[in-house]
C-alpha cells in the first residue's frame, strides 16, 4: 500500500497544526509576514502564493523547524530549478484537490447522469532552506517611527466601505450597528518584534474579516457545525484572515495576547474535527478573497 493511499490527509495536517501550537506551550505566534507580501508561502514552480489550509500548514512547519524562507517546492521541482535537497531532510505536507466525474443512478434516464467530485490528494515539499542551490533575494526591511501609517492597508480599507471608528480602548465589530470599532492608532505601542503601526493594522484586519461575516456579504454561519464552539472557530477564522490579510498587504503581525487565551478553545475544536482547519482556513480565505474584490484587485 502506498504513502498516499493509506493517508489520512485531513487528520495528519490537522495533527500537525495541533502539535505546533501545543509545542508553543501557549507562545504560539504566526509568522504572518517578514518582509512584503512575499511572506505568504509560495511554489517555486510557479511562483504562485498557496491557499487555505495550506497557507497555515507551511507556515506551522517554518514556524516550527526554524525556516525563514517563503519558498517550497516538491522534490522533483527543486531537481529542475538546479537545486538539491538535502539528504535526510523532512518534507512537508500540503493539500490539493482533483475534480473527477463519476456516474449516478438516473431510474428515469436515458442515459445514465454524471457529477463532479472532489479527492483530496496529498503533495510532500520541500523548503529553499532544505536545499542546496537556491540562492534567496537580498530583502531589506524599513524602519519605521513608533507609529507609521502604512499606505496599502489604508487603502485597502477604503475601498472596502467598512465603517470604522477609532474611539476608546476596545476592538470589535458590532453586528447590530454592522461597524467596526478601534481603539485609536495612538494608543498602540511597538514590540520586540511588531511596530504600533504593524500591531494596529493586525488588529483592524481582525476585525475586518469579522466584518465580512455579514449576511449581506459572506453570511457566515458556523453555528451549524460547530454549536457552542462557533464563537471559538469565528475567532480562528478572524485570525487566520487577517494572517493571509497582512500577508499580502505588507504588514508584519504577529498573534496579539489577546487572542493567546483563544488557544486553548481552538485546540478543542481541532481535535474534535480533523476538518476544522480546513473550514477555518476556508473560511478565511472566502473573507479575504471578498475583501480583495472590493478592493478592486484580484484574489
């Protein structure tokens, strides 16, 4: 039987996210972004950022191997870029899906009807640091006042439309008035590893993807499946949106405290249903594509 058959694809990334942030022993932090939008995990093939579930499985793995690199590929796609990974290197998993038709019973047919389907396939990469042959891009990274205004993201909120009111000291967004409300900018302070800026626009993109769940825009319900743990996974959804958010914006985040109490309740949803990170990721993912087309870009 082969790797792949007897692999349960859903249950071993989850397994592996779990195994992350237990490891964190409560200092999980995602490397949301080190330097431009280049800090999403892309393919070294064809250069393209990955998606959903993926996003966080390579970032979990950088995160807990040590690799300050963006860049992955299989083994055969390093082989053609010239590169060589090393011997004994451990890959990592990623997801992708594969359409295929099957027959269904049609009793009053002529013919017999036909559906699409979808089968989990599994993809083991490599990252550049894990190679030998790849030479990374010299990057050199701004330095910023104690608060610097970042351009794109402000930007980006305008076009979105959403309300937002920077007024006394708490963060959310508010269903019943359907707006955002932000502590001002001012009152945010740097970190060892974030400026005000970064940690403020962390926050706002928090609370954006919160914002999309609007039934007028991406009617995210997740009471459904997940009962009394929906508030939790909502704010695993918020979390990993503005992960993808930032990424791709330029800002440089990292988890807020705030949200280190959060942990624990993900993990109890994660390892009650190996698919959900999947619909996390999913989820997040839809938010920050709808957002990006209001913004006028491409997802």
């Amino acid at each position: 039987m082969s790797r792949e058959s007897s692999l349960d694809i859903h249950q071993e990334i989850t397994s592996r996210i779990i195994a992350a942030i237990e490891d964190g022993a409560g200092e999980f932090r995602l490397p949301w972004n080190r330097g431009g939008a280049s800090g999403r995990p892309r393919n070294i093939a064809s250069g393209k950022h990955y998606n959903g579930v993926n996003v966080l499985a390579l970032w979990v793995a950088a995160l807990h191997q040590g690799y300050a690199q963006p860049i992955w590929g299989t083994y055969r796609q390093w082989h053609e870029k010239g590169c060589q990974v090393r011997r004994g290197e451990q890959s990592s998993l990623v997801v992708f899906y594969k359409t295929f038709t099957v027959e269904t019973d049609g009793e009053d047919a002529a013919e017999p009807e036909t559906a699409e389907r979808l089968l989990a396939r599994a993809s083991y990469v490599f990252n550049a640091d894990q190679v030998e042959g790849y030479a990374a891009p010299e990057e050199t990274l701004p330095v910023t006042p104690l608060f610097s205004p970042i351009d794109e993201a402000e930007r980006f909120l305008a076009a979105t439309g959403a309300r937002v009111t920077e007024s006394g000291t708490k963060a959310c967004y508010r269903p019943s008035t359907d707006d955002i409300m932000m502590p001002e900018r001012t009152r945010f302070a740097g970190s060892e590893t974030m400026s005000a800026g970064e940690a403020f626009y962390a926050t706002l993109m928090h609370e954006l993807t919160h914002w999309t769940g609007h039934a007028s825009r991406c009617a995210r319900d997740l009471k459904n499946r997940f009962g009394s743990e929906a508030y939790a996974m909502e704010e695993l959804v918020a979390e990993v949106g503005a992960a993808f958010l930032c990424a791709d914006l330029g800002v440089t985040p990292e988890l807020r405290p705030d949200h280190v109490s959060y942990i624990a309740n993900w993990l109890t949803v994660l390892k009650a249903d190996k698919k959900a990170i999947f619909t996390a990721a999913s989820k997040a993912q839809q938010a920050a594509n709808y957002l990006t087309v209001l913004a006028g870009e491409r997802p």
